[in-house]
C-alpha cells in the first residue's frame, strides 16, 4: 500500500496575499486523488507544500507519521526519496539528455549496473511513448514531450507517493487519455498513493476515487468522487460544467460566495447521473477509469469499502467559520528583511557543512573554477593596471609634496596589495561569474529544477552552492595574486616614467616596511570576499521570483549587496589588522 499523507490545518501566505488557509485532508493510502480549483488558487503551492519545498505559515503534513513542516531538511531530503512529482512543466535538467534525465535517480540512490539502468530507463520511456528520443536535449523536445519524459523520471524510483501537476497542459486530448489510462496502469500496478492537480474536468471526472477543491482561499470541499461529484454545490456545479454563470468569475474579486439561484442544501439528486446547470447539462457520475490490462486495482476495492461502510464522508467548508479564521498575521517589513539576512547567513554555515560531505562534486567544481576564471581575469588585468598607476602617481605627487618621496613605493604596494587587489578582483568575480551563477541557478529555480532535485533527495547546496563558491573562493585568491603583481608593476612603471621616481627606491621601500603578513592579508581577504561573492550569487539564484524578470533582479541584487558587503567587511577587516598588527619599526 501507498504511504499516507495526513494535511492538518495548513495555512499559506505570500507578503500579503494569503494563498490559502486552514487546510485539512487526508490522502487515503493506495488511492488516487484529484485536487481541482480555479487558476490562481494555489493548488501547485499545495503539492510543494506536501514535499517540504515550500514553508507554510501554519499547519502540518505527516508523511507516513512525520512533520514534515518541523523535520529537519536532512529529514525531508530522506522522506522525499519516497515521492515520485511530475512539475508541471516537466522541470528536466537542461544540460542533459532525457535519457540522462530519467537516469538520474537511479545513478543516484541504487547501485544498479548501467545495464540495469538502460533496462529500467528504456521501460519507462516505453511507457510514456518517448522511445527514440532518448538521446535529446530537452530544448529539443516539445513541451508536450517534456511532460512525458518528467513523468517517465517520477516513475523510475517506483514511488509509494506519486504527485502530478496539470499532467494535461501540453498535451492533446489522445496523448491525455492515454496519460490517464498510465495513471491507472501505474496504481494498479504499484499501489502508490497519487495527488493528481488538474484544470481537466474530464480527467477529474473518471480518474480518481476521491475529489478536492481549492477557491476563495479555501479547501471548500473533499471527499469520495461518488459523492463529490452527485453535489449541487454551486461553486462545485459551477466549475465541473463549465458554466460562465454562477459564484466563480473571470477573476478572484469578481467571486462570490453563493449564486442567487441556486441554494446548497448539501449532497443532492441521490438517483440521478444528470445534474442541470444553467443551460448546460452535464452527466455528473460517468463510469471511472479501469485498468486496460485487466489488472485489478486493490485501491478502487479499498475505497469501495470505504464508502459503503461509511468510512468514507464528504467534507464541505463552512464559510463562516472559514470567514473568521482567514486572518493571518502578517509580517512586518522589517522582520522580513531580518529573516533575508538570516536566510543568507544559513546558507553560508550549510555551505560550509555541505563542503565536507560526500560524494564531493570535483567535476562541477572544476568547471566553475574554469568558466569565473575564464570570464574573470581579462577584465580583472586591465582595472589593475590603470589602478596601480592611480595608486602610484597620486601617492607620488603627495610624498613629494611633504618630502617623503623615499616611502612613495611602501604606501603604493601596500595600498594594491591589502586593499585594491582583493576588492577588484572580487568585484570582477561577482560582476562577472557571480552574476552568471546568479543567472543560471535563477533560471533553474523557475524551471523547478532546484525542487526537482530536493525532491529526489538530492540537496542543491551541497550538488550546486558548494562547487560555485569554492570556485568563486579559489578564482579570488589566484586572481588576487596576479592583479596585485599587475598592480605593483604598473604603479612601479608609471611612477618612474611619468614622476622621475628613483627604480631602487620604490622596491627598497617596500621591502623595508613591509611584512610577511600584509601579503598574507590581501589573500585572507580574498577568500573571504570570494565567498561572499559566491554565497550571496547563489543565495540570489536560489530565491529568484517567478519568471526572467525574476532572473533579471535577482543578478541585479546579487551584484548590489555583494558591492556593499565587500566595503563592509574590507573595513572590519582592515580597523581589525592594523588594531592587532603592528606596523614594522613601531
């Protein structure tokens, strides 16, 4: 049997809009359910938040008998290898093939020979009609085809709980009757407890054996499809016939509680299968789904039990009580932004856990070190130069102005060395590699690809923050090197050509005051600026808004705080160096 899925007072907001709230259900082991509603009425919301990918404000979801709201994300990583979810828009990884795709859970979690794999690859492509299109990308696939291949990868696990978002967008009417007939194949095959989210009323209708409904901000009713269908409920009736007349309109504010016409006096029309809405009538019980195979699903046996035992009731919301508790706290402009920092400080203490733990990823690692270096150092050369000469001839002219022209190389390499270097470099790493790791972990996160990887088990900081930011740290530290020897040879050039400065002295200085741990100071604060230009990119990327404006705003807030954190800790960081360290001859 499926595992079970218990959902207790549940309550979810975003700022201020309050998705919705007070949500209670249970999900009966083994059976399939369809969970309906109007489009905004935060149903895919609904199926994260039974996976743990999004926090509500209120409530609980058990998942075979654990919290996963208050479970640790360690936790949450090991019950989600439990779960099979079809996003709705497939969330494939981009830079793989969809073979490679449907692979990846199997290469991740069992040690299967990859002859097994291809077997168990091969049959689940079968199943979804995508055999010969194994080896594409899936920028090469339709949307349609996508779909499919997503449904293929939440399957190869052979999931106890199997969660599909829209299984019908992008598919036409055959390819969706045929989805639906897989659907039943599945369960009766593997007893997997399934919540199937669709705007498909004839999928809703012959699927499943119970029924939900999301609207105004509320569960408004669930329970057996027999009885969920047989209801005079005008929102309900409404919404199953399709009917542009009634409480439901082109928009939440033009909703409304009940429609003049028609009065609710609960389940209805117990003899009938026809119920009239408006002008339209509709048959409200068609035959379900069965098994084309003939297989026998013992879910559909259990649930018939159910309801003729009465085990099984119909939930309808009370919309007074409902009214009443609508109200969720808000909060406050400034505790969210308290929160952010917080968030951004987890990220970097679980970056630095997850970089001693294994399976260590050296192949992405490399990788990113290789593409921040590559777009990183060119530009990072040509501002030491022109830097270095600033540096230099603005010192210059000032020693010369008080009679200290001997001390004109000290105060020049020294300022390159503690100071610019660090802050150049990083501000060229974050300006160019971390708004690309932004970019691209951004783009994954509206894609659903960084929630398709928690729900595999997978944690995206240890496979994708960690490789970037020691990448961003060690790029830091090697490009510091090289800009602060760029540096200190175009202030020594410019000093000599352009202000007559003698060759000796310039160096001869240097040496002299100098010390071991003001080279060593540049470098500590590369790897600390490093970080931090990783850490936030990835931070950003991970907490991108819906959309390629979302993308775009968050590379732009990326760059921004990674800007102002820089100045800030190079300040700290200097007030502390020269209060411990002491100058040489003090």
């Amino acid at each position: 049997m499926g595992g079970s899925v218990e959902v207790i007072g549940l309550s979810k907001t975003y700022g201020r809009q309050n998705i919705w709230h007070d949500v209670t259900l249970t999900l009966p082991p083994g059976e399939i359910t369809a969970m309906m509603g109007p489009s905004g009425t935060g149903k895919s919301v609904f199926l994260k938040s039974l996976i743990g990918l999004t926090k509500p404000e209120q409530g609980q979801v058990f998942i075979d008998g654990v919290d996963m709201v208050s479970a640790r994300e360690s936790r949450r990583l090991e019950l989600r290898k439990k779960f099979g979810v079809l996003f709705q828009d497939g969330a494939l990884f981009g830079s793989m093939s969809v073979y490679d795709n449907v692979a990846f859970p199997l290469r991740e979690h069992t040690k299967f020979k990859e002859t097994k794999v291809r077997d168990v690859v091969m049959e689940k492509l079968g199943m979804v009609g995508l055999v010969g299109q194994e080896h594409k990308l899936p920028g090469e696939i339709s949307g349609g085809m996508k779909k499919r291949a997503g449904l293929a990868r939440s399957l190869v696990m052979d999931p106890e709980i199997i969660l599909i978002d829209e299984p019908d967008s992008g598919l036409d009417p055959v390819r969706t009757s045929n989805l639906a007939e897989l659907l039943i194949e599945v369960n009766a095959a593997t007893d997997a407890t399934m919540l199937v989210v669709t705007h498909n009323i004839e999928l809703a209708r012959t699927l499943p054996d119970n029924l939900g409904m999301l609207y105004r901000r509320e569960l408004v009713m669930f329970g057996p499809r027999e009885e969920f269908l047989m209801t005079d409920h005008p929102v309900v009736s409404q919404f199953m016939s399709g009917d542009p007349d009634g409480p439901i309109g082109m928009s939440e504010e033009a909703d409304h509680k009940r429609s003049d016409p028609v009065s609710y006096e609960g389940v209805g029309y117990p003899g009938s299968t026809m119920v009239h809405t408006g002008a339209r009538a509709i048959e409200v019980l068609p035959r379900q789904l069965a098994p084309r195979s003939g297989a026998v699903r013992a879910s559909a046996e259990r649930h018939r039990d159910r309801v003729s035992a009465g085990a099984a009731t119909l939930y309808v919301a009370d919309d007074e009580e409902s009214d009443r508790a609508r109200a969720i706290p808000k909060p406050s402009l400034p505790i969210r932004a308290l929160d952010g920092t917080g968030s951004l400080f987890a990220l970097a203490l679980d970056t630095v856990r997850a970089t001693f733990r294994r399976p260590f990823s050296w192949t992405e690692t490399l990788q990113q070190f290789w593409f921040v270096v590559s777009v990183s150092w060119v530009p990072a050369m040509l501002i030491s130069i022109p830097l270095g000469a600033v540096i230099a001839l603005q010192l210059g002219t000032l020693t010369k102005q008080i009679g200290a022209q001997s001390f004109t190389g000290a105060a020049s390499v020294l300022a390159v060395v503690q100071q610019a270097s660090p802050i150049v470099t990083t501000l060229v790493i974050a300006g160019a590699g971390g708004a690309a790791i932004c970019a691209e972990i951004g783009a994954r996160t509206i894609r659903d690809e960084i929630d398709a990887m928690r729900v595999m088990g997978l944690d995206p900081v240890q496979r994708l923050v960690v490789p970037r930011v020691i990448a961003c740290v060690v790029a830091a530290v090697l490009l510091n090197g090289l800009v602060s020897v760029v540096g200190v040879l175009g202030g020594y050039f410019f000093n000599v050509v352009l202000q007559g400065g003698t060759p000796g002295a310039y160096l001869s200085s240097f040496t002299a005051l100098a010390q071991i741990s003001d080279l060593w100071v540049g470098e500590i604060k590369a790897v600390i600026f490093g970080f931090l230009a990783g850490v936030i990119a990835c931070y950003r990327g991970l907490n991108t808004a819906p959309g390629p404006k979302g993308v775009g705003d968050s590379v732009n807030q990326s760059v921004v705080i990674t800007f102002l954190m820089l100045f800030f800790v190079n300040f700290v960081l200097t007030a502390l160096y020269l209060t411990l360290v002491p100058m040489k001859g003090a």
